[in-house]
C-alpha cells in the first residue's frame, strides 16, 4: 500500500474509533449504529462496514486499542512492543506475567435491547 494511502487510512481509522467511542458513552452501545458513527467522523457507513465488518468488530478494535493505551500511559508497554494482550503480558514486571489472561470470563457484548423510555405518546395515552 503506497504511503499516502496507508496514511490517510490511519487517519480515516482513527477517526472512526474516536467516534465509535464517544457515540457509544454517549448513548451506549445498541443505539450507536455503524451510520451513526460513520456520520460523526465523515465518512460513508460503507467504509466503517469495509474496515470493520460490523459493530462487534469495531468493538474488540476500539478495546483492543483502548487496553494498548492504557498499558502504554502506565509503563506496562514501549510503543512498538506489540499489541494488546501479548504486549501487557511481555512488557509487564514478572508479577504481572505470573498472573496470565484467562478465557474463562469471555467478553460480553449485550445481546437485549435495553427497555424502551416512555414517549410523550406513551403518557398522553394512559391519561
């Protein structure tokens, strides 16, 4: 992929997750759609599908990322040292290492929609 294009790339990515991670605290996770986040960053709700396939997807890379940021602001990680799970676990101090990941606690993405606020039709219809 030429410079440019891998740069403006990173930019559209990044842009994508800042906006999928404001949207998401601001309304929470079901009701921030793919075009919702599409919209907030500029760009097509095709393009967030192509880079990320769906919202589960854009999800684990906007954790993902989010845990790379974390280690690295406390020390845990230099830039460049690797990625996410294996990054913590290799540039962490042996106590940390000696307590691995598990699997047992699998992510959990909420599956029920939350219940519905009650609307101004809602209230005018139980007077």
């Amino acid at each position: 992929m030429p410079v440019a294009k891998q740069a403006r790339a990173e930019v559209s990515t990044r842009r994508l997750l800042d906006a999928a991670r404001d949207l998401i605290a601001e309304v929470g996770y079901h009701r921030a759609t793919l075009a919702l986040i599409a919209q907030r960053a500029g760009y097509s709700h095709g393009l967030v599908t192509r880079r990320f396939g769906s919202k589960e997807n854009l999800l684990y890379v906007l954790v993902e990322r989010m845990t790379v940021t974390w280690a690295q602001r406390e020390g845990r990680v230099r830039p460049g040292q690797g990625v996410g799970r294996e990054a913590i676990e290799t540039g962490s101090p042996p106590s940390v290492r000696s307590a691995p990941f598990t699997e047992e606690v699998p992510m959990s993405i909420p599956t029920s929609k939350p219940p519905q606020e009650p609307t101004f039709a809602d209230a005018r219809a139980s007077m």
